[in-house]
C-alpha cells in the first residue's frame, strides 16, 4: 500500500514539474519572442542545428549568430551586435585610443570607403589614398560585407600585418600596413591671417571637450577675432562629447530633441557662451550624426553660417548596451530633431551657402574666410 502510495506521489511530482517546466517555456516564448508559436520555432530550429547538423557547431558561434541576425533583421545599418573583440575594439574607438593602420571607413557603395587617413597610422605613411574604395582584405572580397565586419579583419593585434586593396582613380593598388596602437587628437587649430582662428574637429570622443576648450583658450590668447569650424568629414560620435562642446557655438537653450519609441521627447539643453565670434561652420556629405547636431544647432540658434554640402543624414542616436564582459549591442534607441523640430535623418542639414564640388578642396577654406569676414 505504502509503495503504491509512494509510486502515486513520484508520478503526480514528475507530472506537475513537467507541466511547470512546459508554462515556464511558454511565457518565456511569450515574453522574448511575441508569441509562443515563435518561440517553439526558435528552439525547434536551435535543437535541431544543435543535434543533426552534419559537424558538430560551435555553442558560442550558434548564439552569436542568432543574436547577429536578429539585430540584422531590423534592417537598420547603425544598429549590430558587438561580439568579443569588436565590442573592445569599438570602446576603445569611442575613447580615442585605436589599434589598427589608421583609417576611418564609411559606407555609402557597395564596398566600403576611406573617409579619413589618420595621423601617426602605417596608412598615412604609405600615402592610402583617401576616398578609395576597400574591395579586398588579405584576398578576401569586402562587397557587401557589414561594416564592423571589415573593420574586424583589418583591426586586429599590434605589431601584425594586414593587406588590403584599394581601388581609386589609379585602378587597384595592394597596401601591405602594420597594425599599431596609437591616440589620435580630434581637434586641430591654428591662427590665420587677419586674426581668423581655423578649428577642425574630426571626431567627438570623450576627449574631444578637452582639446577643444585648449584649442580655443590658445586661439583667443593670439587676438582671435573670427572662427571658422570645421566639420567635413566628421563621422559625429559621443553625445556627452558634442554636448560639452556646444557650448561655445551656441545660445544658451536647446541643443538637441531625443525621441524614442514612446514618443516623450528629452530635450537636451546648454549654457552657452556670451564669448562667441563671428562664426562660419565648413559641413560636407561626411559630416554625420553629432557634428550634424553641432551644425543644425548653429543654424537653429543663428550663430554661425554653414558652408559647404548637405551632410549625410543620420538622425538617430544608438546606445552602446554591454551583452557581457567581452561582447555589446549597438542599438538605434531614438531618433533627433533639431531646436526648431526640423528632422534630420534621410534628409541631413542644408547649408546656407552651397559649395558642391568645390567642398573638399583648398578653394572651401578660402570661401569660408571670406565669408567670415563679411560677418559683423
């Protein structure tokens, strides 16, 4: 009687934990996936992979492929998932420290292009040609691969070599470049003729305040009187970054509006600065995201005058999420409008005075200074 009893209680246990075991799965399905139809299919596919594929796969590979495609799905270029090795080496980008040859990319064809050769990196010492195009990295084509995937293969271990062929009006050329470790200034400056300031920013990083405020203080003690900023070709970067430097362009009040999905809208707001002078910004197709928050401010504020092209158009802010202690997800959480609420994603910020092709030539700076001097 007792083991009949005992065998009743060991099946009504076995029983009631297999039923707990499948509603966990089902609100887990319900919760991560929509629906518990998606969630069946996921670990239908999951299992299946796991266990019948013809060789064995990798348990890490399989999640960060599932994690990748995911992010990918969204169709959404500024937003992928960092696995180990790229979500350090894209930290470090933001910090201003790089390991690599020395250049920055950017995609706008089906190859990637050099948007700038860096200072002090093996690229700038074997004259890559800027605005050249990466077709191949150590024989393997780049056509159509991700961004932060080409960056991956070109990065890697100091002190290593990489080639990669680059296609320019000269035809295909083979750069063979030793990866380095090195810091990269962002900010640039010097006094020209007529007591006009030059200040070129080319990245915000959370450096970027820093070498500013100097920059400018060293200006203002050799008599500055005008400024021309330059953000051509600037691919934008921290927030904080742009935040902190705004201050000396703008008036005191809005810097930038924050939308996310649930539509309550963060203003991003400034001090500004009652130093200002007479003030004309150099903007170009290049010119993306923060510099574009920087230059829309300008023109919102009329504190300045923008020259050159209309920038690239990418209004949307991405968040750096750490996954665990070696791999991150960027992910586009919101999106950002201008002080006076003009959109700037797919439309980009259009500046008062049109240079076009003459933008990235010596003739933009001569124009700009001009420019600058007719402002009272």
């Amino acid at each position: 009687m007792k083991q009949a009893w005992g065998f009743k209680y060991l099946l009504r246990t076995l029983v009631t934990g297999i039923v707990f075991a499948i509603l966990v799965l089902l609100a887990t399905s319900y919760l991560l996936f929509g629906s518990v139809e998606d969630g069946v299919r996921f670990t239908r596919v999951l299992l299946t992979v796991r266990h019948d594929y013809v060789h064995r796969p990798d348990p890490e590979q399989l999640t960060d492929g599932a994690i990748g495609g995911m992010v990918q799905s969204l169709n959404d270029p500024y937003s992928y998932y960092l696995p180990a090795g790229e979500f350090t080496r894209f930290t470090q980008s933001i910090e201003g420290k790089f390991v690599g040859v020395g250049i920055i990319l950017t995609t706008d064809s089906e190859f990637p292009r050099i948007m700038r050769v860096l200072p002090g990196g093996s690229a700038e010492a074997a004259d890559v040609p800027v605005n050249g195009y990466i077709v191949a990295v150590d024989g393997e084509t780049t056509k159509g691969m991700p961004l932060p995937k080409t960056v991956e293969k070109i990065t890697g271990p100091a002190n290593t070599q990489v080639t990669i062929t680059v296609r320019s009006d000269n035809g295909d050329r083979d750069f063979t470049l030793k990866r380095k470790e090195f810091s990269v200034p962002t900010v640039t400056h010097e006094m020209m003729p007529e007591q006009i300031g030059y200040l070129r920013i080319g990245q915000f990083t959370e450096h970027t305040p820093e070498e500013v405020n100097r920059a400018l203080t060293e200006l203002k003690y050799q008599g500055m009187q005008r400024l021309v900023l330059d953000l051509r070709k600037n691919p934008g970067g921290s927030l904080a970054a742009v935040t902190a430097v705004a201050d000396h362009f703008v008036s005191q009040g809005e810097l930038v509006r924050i939308v996310p999905r649930s539509g309550k809208t963060e203003v991003i707001k400034v001090n500004g600065s009652n130093e200002r002078v007479p003030l004309v910004v150099l903007i170009d197709h290049d010119s993306a995201s923060a510099s574009e928050i920087l230059a829309a401010a300008i023109r919102d504020h009329q504190t300045g005058i923008l020259i050159g092209t209309t920038t690239y158009g990418k209004g949307t802010v991405q968040s750096v999420l750490p996954v665990s202690d070696e791999t991150g997800l960027r992910l586009t959480i919101a999106e950002y409008y201008s002080p006076n609420g003009s959109s700037i994603n797919g439309y980009g910020v259009t500046p008062d005075i049109d240079l076009g092709e003459k933008v990235d030539t010596p003739q933009a700076l001569q124009i700009a200074i001009e420019e600058v001097k007719k402002i009272k």
